[in-house]
C-alpha cells in the first residue's frame, strides 16, 4: 500500500471550516487506498500571540521555556484535527514530536533532528488510522521539548516522508505552487510544473517563502519529491513538483530571486596571509551568525579586501564579530551598508552554457542599475544592488530570461544538463541515520583553471556587462566571477576560465580594459580551485571554519572565494593544489558521504 505525507500550514488550518476541509483531503486520501500521515502547523497566528504573550511576560525569555510554549500552538492543531477527522467517520490518532520519537539536539529554538523512530506510526498506519503530527517540535535525549525554527513544519513533513519511504510529500500553502519569482512582488512571475531540489535550494536560501531550505536538504538529501499546491483549492489542480529534474532542460536559468534586507560588511587591508579569513569565519561562527554573499579578491601589496553579506537583522552581532578579527589582524578599516539587496538568476542550464553572466549584467546596466559586487556558483549568479533599485533589478533579470513564458517559448536553448544520479533504497537507508547532520558529498580540486583579474574597475554601471559580453562572444566559458565591492569608487573584477583559454580572455579583456579606462588586466594561467560541495552548507556555519582551518594549518593561502548554498569555491596557488585537497579531505573525513 502506497504512503502519503500530507502537510498543512498555518493559513490552511486557521479556522474550523479550513481544519475539516483539510480532514476531507485525507480522508480522500485515504478512501483512494493510501496510506496518509498529515503534517500540521499551529492554526494562522497562533505562533505570533504566543511569542508576543512571551514578550509581555520577559524580555529574554529562557530558550526552553519558549520551546515548551510555542510548541503547544501545534499541539492544539493536531488535537483539532484528528477531532474532525473522527467527525467525518475515519479513525486518526493525533501525536507530538516526541510521542512519535522526533529525536534532536538540544539547540533550543532552532533543533536539528537526529533521528525519527517509526515503529509506533507504522503499528497506527497499519490498524487503518490516519496519523495527525505535529510539526516544528521534537525531543532531546533529556525528554525535553524543542523546536526546529523556522520553516519547521515542513522540516518536519519532508523528513517524515524520509523516514517511512513515502510515495508523495504533498505541501498544502495558501499559494499555487512554486514561482519563477516572488509573485507579490513581480505580478509576471510564472507558476514553475517542477523544479530541481538544487534550484529550489538556492531560491529557498535567497528568500523564495513557499519552503523553507532546511525541508529542500531533506528533500534533496533522501530523495524526496516534494508537490507543493494550494490548500484553498478543492480541485486537483496540480501545483509544483519539487524533485531531481528541473522543469525544461535546455533552458539556463529557471527562476530569479531579490533577497531585499542584506547588509554588507567589508574589511579593507586585511594581511594576505594564511589563517585570516579562518580567523574571520570562526569570530562569525561563534556568534552562529550566517555568512550569505562572500567575497574575497585577489590582494595587492601584501593586503586584501574581504566582503560578505547578512542579514540585515543579523548586522549588529556581526559588526561586533568583524570588528575583533580586523582588530587582531590589524586590517586597515570595517565598513558596512544596511542599504542594500541581492538579485540572483538560477537555473542547471548554467552550467553548461556560456554567455548567462553577460545577459544578465546587460540587462542591469540597460536599466542603469550598478552592480557593487557578485559571486557566482554552478548554478546560480548573484549582484548586490543598492536597495532602492532591488525590484527594478528583479524585473530586468527576470524579463531578460523571458521567466513569465512557458519554457518552450523562451529563446534560450541550450545544451541540456546531465541528468541527476538517483540514489538506491539502501544509500537513503544508511543516511537516514544521519538525518539533518551536515553532509558534504565531496570534496574537488580543479585545476584546469586559469584566473584574469581587471584593476581599478570603476563603480559604474555596464562594466561588468562590457567585459562578459566580449568573453562570451569569443565563446570562452567562465566559470568563477567574482567582483568586490571595493572603495575610493573602484573594485577588482576577476573571473576564471579554462587554461588553454587564457591567452583569448586577457587580450579580450585588455581589450574592454583600455576602451573602459580601466586595468592594468593581471593573469595567473595556473591556478587551483577547491571546492567543498555539500547540503545546507551555508546554515552549517562550522564548514567555512574547518575548511579555512585546515587550509591555514597546511599554510596556504587563500587568493579569492565565492560562496553558494551548496558549495564554498576557493582558488589557492596551484603548486598547492594537492596539498589543499588533501587538507580537506581530512577535514571533512567525517561527513563526506
């Protein structure tokens, strides 16, 4: 008999008419011979009274008593629900967290899970009943309650779905599906038929509000397809697939997101060295603040300059972070700006075709919108903008990639990316063990790569535009870029590219250079790039530490960095490219798998 994990928010179960609607979509459920274990959410703004009667009563209200309030918004819902269900005639038994054996940490507000025990939910599934969980909320191995944070609810259904093998995770929101954008925010935005875990995983850490990213690594990590549709609707209108493929294969970019409230924090004339950026990671980490947009260029005369982005609500306690390290490191300066948003394209496609970048930084630069920094990933290109021009930016990148059309009417075909490995029964069987620990799938050298850096680049818009559009005409495929946000007007531009293509893109690039006024145009033709990929590595903040550690242990250097949610590039001297491979692997011996 098939298995259906059905999960219902806070808006599809705010009131009684929504909770007994949701009981007659199990129940149907059931009736068509599945299986069904429903997922439900505190009921509408339940979450947000408790928090503000918390409020009332402390002003720092102990982190496990807040667990053990919060918690009960979802307990009332499970106790509703399978009330209503026992209503309309089928048989449902209504279980917490713990009572089902959601087994996590102790970080209380913001638990991982550890492991789920499934033997209790499998005895009531197999007497016929419809099981009502509570979502957002486990136990620690000292009885005590804790919730999972943000997004838990679906943290919850996708690992439930995990665990039992399920058939289907169906995610029922007040929303259609997954957009190609921010549909409240972009009226043009494109409900998507499907779209890959690893996009998905992007759009979800850059602020996509259908999921949260931590039920996408569980998707991702267990092989789970996740089908996200709308609660309000009493058809069977399809909604969004979630799942390894993306929705068109041949196309490069899929979706298009602004993370509107990032703050940038720069640090200028830090020693390049090794173990400063190690320094710098370990000072953030310890204040288990999340590093977003990271940037590091290549230093000149001894000294670099190393920006990142977070969230703005997290901008104090990382000044406060950034201003110890710079003082330890005797860096010149910190500078910060809390006015400032990120616009980002995704899509698989990117990986395989060339000339992405330069459409992307066109169609900014048409609109007179400056680019102030940009990293990139295999699958994702990201520009921080200033804030007042964020959704003018979201609008030209989202209209430049033709996103409001079906993919077949879009112009950009493409060679289709390699289709995704599916993992066997018993890989997702061992791993389950592991549940939401951090997983790095491997740890890459590459060194194929060469590096071109333009000096004194001005802080204008176009010039990035200029330099990708004469690349990509000489059909050169890029792969790094990465520009910092520089000072006195000016920033280094460098970017990567095959070996044997180096020579074309430094006399392309000194090209652009001298008509822009800019350079000189600097080249290492041997370089190395390290990578460590893996899931959720940029909510693991302990992974930029033990990477730049064991980097700084075997004394190299860093020369640049980008980050993305699943992979952290460096590019080191390539003598030391072995040696930094080696390093990591170490490291990380205990998670790759």
């Amino acid at each position: 008999m098939s298995l259906i994990v059905q999960k219902f928010g806070g808006t599809s179960v705010a009131d009684a008419e929504k909770i007994k609607a949701a009981a007659r979509k199990a129940i149907r459920a059931q009736q068509e011979g599945h299986q069904v274990v429903m997922v439900v959410s505190a009921m509408g703004k339940q979450t947000d009274a408790l928090v503000t009667l918390a409020a009332e009563i402390s002003d720092n209200p102990p982190a496990r008593e807040m667990d053990m309030l919060l918690s009960t918004g979802e307990q009332v819902s499970v106790a509703v629900m399978a009330m209503a269900i026992h209503e309309l005639g089928s048989e449902a038994v209504s279980l917490t967290g713990g009572q089902i054996g959601i087994k996590t940490d102790s970080s209380h507000t913001k638990a991982r899970i550890q492991s789920i025990d499934t033997e209790r939910m499998k005895r009531h599934l197999d007497a016929g009943k419809i099981i009502i969980a509570a979502g957002f909320q486990g136990i620690d191995d000292d009885l005590n309650i804790t919730t999972l944070g943000r997004g838990g609810s679906d943290t919850t259904a996708v690992a439930l779905a995990a665990v039992l093998q399920a058939d289907a995770c169906e995610i029922y929101t007040d929303v259609d599906g997954v957009y190609t954008t921010d549909p409240r925010i972009l009226p043009d935005a494109r409900k998507m038929d499907r779209v890959s875990h690893d996009e998905m995983l992007e759009l979800a850490s850059l602020g996509a509000g259908v999921m949260h990213s931590r039920s996408i690594e569980f998707g991702k990590k267990f092989d789970v397809p996740i089908h996200v549709r709308n609660s309000a609707s009493f058809s069977d209108e399809p909604g969004t697939v979630i799942g390894s493929l993306p929705e068109a294969m041949d196309r490069a970019v899929s979706g298009a997101a602004l993370t509107k409230n990032e703050a940038r924090i720069s640090i200028v004339g830090v020693p390049d060295r090794p173990g400063s950026m190690q320094l710098i990671i370990a000072n953030l980490a310890d204040v288990q603040v999340a590093v977003d947009m990271m940037v590091q260029n290549v230093g000149a005369e001894g000294l670099a300059e190393i920006s990142f982005t977070v969230l703005e609500s997290d901008l104090e306690t990382a000044l406060k972070a950034v201003e110890r390290s710079a003082a330890e490191l005797g860096a010149d300066s910190v500078t910060h700006d809390a006015n400032v948003s990120k616009v980002s394209i995704v899509g698989l496609g990117m990986a395989t075709q060339s000339g992405v970048a330069d459409r992307m930084f066109r169609a900014l630069a048409a609109d007179e919108i400056n680019i102030q920094a940009i990293t990139t990933s295999q699958i994702k290109i990201s520009a921080l903008v200033s804030r007042e021009q964020g959704l003018e930016a979201l609008r030209a990148v989202h209209g430049e990639f033709e996103l409001e059309k079906a993919p077949s009417q879009r112009t950009d075909f493409g060679e289709a990316p390699a289709r995704v490995p599916q993992s066997n029964a018993v890989d997702i069987v061992s791993r389950l063990q592991k549940m939401e620990e951090l997983t790095i799938e491997k740890v890459e050298l590459d060194d194929s790569q060469a590096r071109v850096t333009i000096a004194h680049v001005p802080d204008k818009p176009g010039i990035a535009a200029a330099v990708f559009e004469a690349v990509a005409a000489e059909e050169i495929m890029v792969d790094m870029i990465v520009q910092g946000t520089g000072h006195d007007g000016q920033a280094n531009l460098s970017f990567t590219v095959p070996r044997d293509a180096v020579a074309a893109a430094v006399k392309t690039t000194g090209d652009v250079a001298q008509r822009l006024g800019c350079g000189p145009v600097t080249h290492d033709p041997r370089i190395a790039i390290l990578s460590v990929f893996g899931i959720g590595i940029r909510t693991h903040t302990g992974v930029g530490v033990r990477m730049f550690n064991a980097l700084s242990q075997a004394g190299i250097n860093v020369e640049m960095i980008n980050t993305s949610e699943m992979r952290v590039n460096v590019v080191v001297d390539a003598d030391k490219g072995k040696t930094g491979l080696a390093a990591l692997e170490e490291a990380f011996a205990d998670v790759i798998g």
